[in-house]
C-alpha cells in the first residue's frame, strides 16, 4: 500500500505508483434537472401570462363591438320614432315652384310640366332670383324650410338624384327646385317611384362595421 492511500481505503481507490482515484461530484446531476424545471416552469408561466393578455384584449374588443352595435340599434329606433312623428307627405301635397338658374330656356315649364303629371302641385314657374341665377352648378338646388328638410325635400329629391338641399328663412310650406348648370332631366319615372317607395317603407340595413352605424 502506498503512503498516500489514506486508512482504511483499498481496492480502486488503493493508490498506487503515479495513478490516483479520480471522485465524482454526486451534486451535478441535480443540479441539472432543477435547471430544467425551473426552465419548464418559467416558459408554462410566459405561456400562460400571453394567453391572459389576449383573452383581456379580445374581452375588451367584444365589449366594443356590443357597445357599437348597441348605438347602433338606438340610432335607427330614434330615427324610425321620428319618422313616425313626422310623416312623408304625399307628391299633391308638396306644391312646388319651378326657377331656371341656366341660360338654357324653356327647363323650367318642361320641368314643370313633368313633375305635375307625377301628382305634384305645381306654383310659380320661371327664371331664378338674381342671386341664383347662373349659380347653381350641380344638377339642381331644392329649397325650403327647415321644417321641410325631412319631409317635402326628400320626396321632391326623388325626382331628381343628386340635387342639392338647402332649407332658408321662409315661413310657407312650398318648395322651390332650381334648376342648375348640369340638369339634363329629371329622373326616370320608373327610378322615381322606386326612390319615393323606399323612401316611405326603408328597408332595414345591415348594421355597418367600424365604428360608423
């Protein structure tokens, strides 16, 4: 036995000549599985703390999306409430008075002329007032009352799509429609009639997307 084989130990350990035992660490195998469950427990952890900020995001879009809908729906019933409270008047009984803001003669009498073989009551018809003559650059200008703005203007607008709405300080409950630079007629009977039907009975629309009803 060597000197330098300490007592009591032989066999492998025997230390013999230039060879020495070589010991093992018992701890690095523990330690190395603590590591990786440590490492599994911290990604579950990330995993799971992802997962409840996209369950809150997506909470707080639904709840958006409800709270639009639901604005939505109050709009079109306080819409439909005034509709009732202020019926569409029939086309005899909007009397309507027909100016010529173009150069162009004879719109006015021809226009006249087709708007009461479609019911309504025709008033004055001539040239427009100075201050619109030659001014009205669209296809035409309706104008009325306030009170006018939601009744007699939307019917009277079925005759002509694209014309332009105005609503002035007068008392009376007539209409004028000026014809402008861009008149080439009025619309179509058939179009008309199908304007002035779905303007008296909407349909009901789908419901938009976005934060616009």
């Amino acid at each position: 036995m060597s000197m330098l084989t300490p007592p009591g130990m032989g066999g492998e350990y025997r230390i013999t000549g230039d060879k020495y035992p070589r010991m093992r660490r018992t701890g690095g195998r523990r330690r190395i599985v603590l590591a990786v469950v440590a490492s599994a427990a911290a990604l579950a952890l990330i995993s799971w703390g992802t997962l409840q900020l996209i369950h809150v995001f997506s909470g707080g879009a639904k709840a958006s999306a409800a709270g639009g809908a639901a604005d939505c729906d109050r709009r079109a019933e306080r819409s439909a409430a005034a509709r009732e409270a202020k019926p569409l008047p029939k086309p005899g009984q909007i009397k309507v008075n027909v100016l010529n803001a173009t150069p162009r003669g004879g719109l006015a009498k021809k226009t006249a002329d087709e708007l009461r073989k479609r019911g309504f009551t025709i008033g004055e018809v001539g040239n427009a007032t100075k201050a619109l003559d030659k001014k009205v650059k669209g296809v035409g200008l309706l104008l009325g009352a306030p009170a006018a703005a939601d009744t007699a203007l939307p019917v009277l607008g079925t005759q002509l799509a694209g014309a332009e709405r105005r609503a002035d300080a007068r008392k009376g409950g007539e209409v004028d429609l000026i014809i402008g630079d861009l008149f080439k007629g009025l619309a179509k009977k058939e179009d008309a009639d199908k304007a002035l039907a779905a303007l008296a009975k909407p349909e009901p629309t789908s419901r938009p997307s976005g934060k616009d009803c």
